[in-house]
C-alpha cells in the first residue's frame, strides 16, 4: 500500500532566490547555534536543497517496479541537466 507521503509528485517551489552575503560565508556561520541569524539566506538555500533531495529519494524509492523506479531516476537526470544548462544571455554562456 502507498503511503500519503509517496502519493505526492510535486516538485517543491523554488520561489525565491537565495543569494548569500560574503559575511553569511565566513566564519562557518551557518554552523552556530544562530545561524539563522547570522546566515539566514544560505541557511534558507541549504533548506530548500534538503527538501528537494528528499523529495528526489522519496519519488524513486515509492515506485513498486524496479522499472518505474528506474525510468523515475531517468527523468530526474533529465530534468537535473536541463536546469544546469545555461541560458543565452547568462554570464555564463557568454563566458564560453
């Protein structure tokens, strides 16, 4: 039987942009009791990173088919090189 868990396919939004600050960077900040404070935008960054691993593992491994999970791990691949794929127009296309 599936889980409530497993029945989600939902990726997790990445609605902001997490930019963090050279001071959020040194020091390990975001290894102290209040990194939150000291580096809540790579704090924030490392959260979302977590999510999203999870969700990744929780989506290939809720599959009942070695099949599906493989054909599952296939398409993540996928979609993980399309979204490091550069953009025209992005410092780092035009660097190439």
């Amino acid at each position: 039987m599936m889980s409530k868990r497993c029945g989600t396919n939902r990726f997790p939004k990445f609605s902001d942009v997490y930019c963090a600050q050279l001071h959020e960077l040194s020091g390990q900040a975001w290894q102290k009791p209040d990194a939150v404070v000291r580096a809540p935008n790579l704090m924030r960054f490392i959260s979302h990173s977590n999510r999203v691993s999870g969700w990744v593992a929780t989506s290939i491994v809720c599959q009942p088919k070695v099949r599906l999970r493989r054909k599952v791990m296939a398409n993540m691949i996928a979609l993980m090189d399309v979204r490091r794929r550069p953009k025209r127009g992005d410092v780092a296309h035009s660097a190439n």
